[in-house]
C-alpha cells in the first residue's frame, strides 16, 4: 500500500501502461521511485518483491540526497552510480522537501 514510506503500482496499472508503450512502438523496461528520507538504496521490501515477482522487470530506485541511483533486478543489484539530479526530479521534489 502506498505511503510517504512505500510505493505500490498494482498489477493492472503496469499490464496497461505495457500495452500502451507497445502500441505507441516503445517497450517499458522498468520502474523507478525515490527514497527521499529512506536507504540510499533498494530497501529489503524491494528486493523482496523484485525477487517475488520475477518477471525479468528492471528497476531503479535514486536517493535524492547522495544522488546514488541503484538499477537491481530478481537477481539483486545491477549497477550503482552517483548521477545528477534527474529532469523529472523538479517535477516531485515538492512533495516531498518544504
């Protein structure tokens, strides 16, 4: 369930925004989400639901803060960089930081 703490998209939600990318000619490769205040990395829950799920999505979460950005997949942890703030950060920043 969605909180300030977790982040959620159901079943329904992914299926459509595949078959919309798929009709449009594009492919949906993965999530990402923020951990504005949380690790600067996949939290144990992510990483048990990635495992759980298993379905060969690629996903990313970036920590505002340190600016690491962790891509991870069923297997574990893909890849770890320090990138700058993303375009779409503008966009959620102020939900989350006064």
């Amino acid at each position: 369930r969605p909180s300030s703490t977790s982040y959620g998209i159901g079943r329904e939600a992914w299926d459509r925004a595949r078959e919309r990318a798929a009709r449009e000619g594009l492919s949906l490769l993965g999530s990402i989400h923020t951990h504005p205040d949380g690790p600067p990395g996949p939290s144990e829950r992510d990483l048990w639901l990635s495992a759980r799920l298993g379905n060969g999505d690629v996903r990313a979460v970036w920590h505002p803060r340190s600016g690491m950005l962790t891509i991870y997949d069923a297997s574990g942890i893909l890849r770890q960089d320090v990138i700058a703030r993303p375009w779409w950060f503008r966009l959620i920043a102020p939900l989350f930081y006064a």
